[in-house]
C-alpha cells in the first residue's frame, strides 16, 4: 500500500508515491499556470497523480490517502482551502474536487505545516517530541509538529510564523500589517536590504558582484559576499541575523521545542547561517543557563512537501 503526497505551488504542482517510512518511490510534476479556474487546476493535479500511479506500477487499489500541502489556510474538517492568495483560492472544495478523479480519503494541510511533518518523520527532527520548521524562502512559513503530529492550531492558522509582529511601525507586509517577521527574515527581505546597502556603497564588493545593477541582487549573492567578508553584505546578514533570533527567541519562549529547523532556500547558507544563528541566540533568551531548543537545517529539501503531504493519512488527525 501507498501514499499520494502533493505539493502544490505557485510555479508547479509536484506528486509523489510515498511508502509508510517516507520513502518516495516515484514523482512527477505539472505547471500550476496560476490563473486559471480552480477546477482546472484541480483536474492537472489528478491527471498528474494518475499518471505517476501508473508510472511506478500502481494502480488506485494500491493508494491509502492524499494529502496536500498548499501555501495557504485550509479548513480540515471539510476538505476546503480557506485561503490561499498565490492561486486566488477562496473557500474552493479541494478535497471533494480531487476525489473526482481518485475516490481516496483527502487529507490537506498548510505547505511548510507538512514540510516541518516530512522533517519529523525521516528527516532532521526524527524521534524529537515536538519541532518547529521555517521555510525562508519569498515569504517566511511556519510548521509545528508536537508528540508526531502536525500542529495548526484550533482554526488552523496556528502556525503562521511569518506574520509574527516584530515592528509595529516597520516595514508594511503583504498581509496588510506592518513590521511581519518575513519582512525581515525571508529571501525577499535580504534583497531588499541588499539593494539599499549597495546603492550607498558603490564600492563595495556587493556592488561589483551585481554589476551595479539592483535588479541583479539576490540573497545567494548577498550571503556569498558576506562570507567572503565584504563589510556591507556582513552588515545586511547581522541585521537579518538579529531579527531572527528575535524569532527564535519568541518560539523558543512561547512553546520551547526540542527543535527549531531552518528551511528554504537562505537556508542553504548552511553553517554559515548556524554559526551565527548559535552564536547571537543566547544573549536574546530568557533563561540563559536553561537548555533551549536545537537550532539545525533541513534535510529533506524540496521533496519534504510530498513527504509531508503523503503522510498526513498515516495517522490522520481525529476530528473532534
């Protein structure tokens, strides 16, 4: 028996069939081509599963579950995807669409909740009581996993980590609130500290590695310059470096788990990011001589959102 995992996202829509351990045992992809009705999309999205199913040798017989991990909120009880702006999705029956093309129990979560769960199961935070995942990536996600299981909250919007207030009158977030934690710590947030930092200082080594050009700033070229130690580029990275330990600071205070994971793309900054990240932590807690969560990265990469979303009808969670 397997599980189909789908993780779907502004750019493609990726499926895998997952055994019971995690191990992903065929995968494909389709464009999401967002803009399009909701059915339509839905429909490449059971096309795409039907066709990796009979790829890999399986038929629907052979299939547990679904799950979906969206970018988005969704309502678990009745299948629905609540919210979810980068598809323009709102209130739209995903579950009961889905089962159009394969009658299967549908299981649907928030995309970084399952990645943070695909961690939890066969990655990184394996065998830990409870684990908090950040994507940083566009934006900042958030998953919680506690006693192995997804955590999303009464309403399920508990784990939206990147509208974490962290400047009332700061920078205004696509949320329409000001000063979110992913205004600071995503992908997105360095560039725009980068473009800045290297307009003022056109004789930096920032600014020779973007040609003086802003439009070619990104956060790789951002980090990379930091750790070949160019004074703005280090100075862009401790101001990125101090509100997330800000962030960690307010998780660690608020729910104290085993594991905090670091995920998405400024992730792969690797332990040049840890280092920092362990080094500044602790002058921002509260109990200094307490232990306090392990600060790691991801293992699973891209594939953690198949992962995740394929094990959600492992062990569902019981409706109350």
């Amino acid at each position: 028996m397997v599980y189909l995992g789908i993780d779907v996202g502004g750019t493609g829509i990726k499926v895998g069939v997952v055994d019971e351990n995690g191990a992903i045992l065929r995968q494909g992809e389709t464009p999401t081509l967002v803009g399009r009705p909701f059915g339509e999309i839905v429909r490449d999205m059971g096309v795409c599963a039907l066709s990796v199913l009979e790829q890999g040798g399986f038929t629907v017989a052979d299939v547990v579950s679904i799950g979906v991990g969206v970018p988005g909120v969704a309502d678990q009880k009745t299948g629905t995807v609540v919210f979810c702006t980068n598809l323009g999705w709102h209130n739209e029956p995903l579950r009961a669409e889905l089962q159009k093309y394969i009658d299967k129990p549908v299981y649907i979560d928030n995309d970084a909740t399952v990645a943070g769960y695909a961690e939890s199961i066969c990655g990184v935070s394996m065998g830990c009581h409870s684990s908090v995942f950040l994507t940083l990536g566009t934006g900042v996600g958030g998953g919680i996993v506690i006693g192995g299981r997804p955590w999303s909250g009464f309403h399920g919007v508990g784990s939206e980590i990147g509208h974490i207030p962290m400047d009332i009158d700061g920078e205004p977030c696509t949320c329409g609130n000001n000063g979110c934690l992913e205004r600071y710590c995503s992908a997105t947030a360095i560039i725009r500290m980068g473009r800045q930092a290297m307009l003022n200082h056109p004789d930096s080594a920032l600014y020779q590695a973007c040609g003086g050009d802003t439009n070619n700033v990104t956060a790789k070229i951002v980090l990379d310059c930091a750790k070949e130690g160019d004074d703005v580029s280090l100075k862009v990275f401790r101001h990125y470096v101090h509100y997330m330990c800000l962030a960690l600071d307010t998780i660690i205070a608020f729910l104290d788990p085993e594991m905090i994971i670091l995920g998405g793309g400024v992730s792969k900054a690797g332990n040049f990011l840890l280092d920092a990240i362990r080094e500044r932590l602790p002058r921002y807690l509260i109990f200094k001589t307490l232990p306090y969560s392990r600060i790691e990265i991801a293992r699973l990469g891209a594939d953690a959102g198949m992962i995740g979303a394929a094990m959600l009808g492992k062990q569902p969670v019981k409706e109350a």
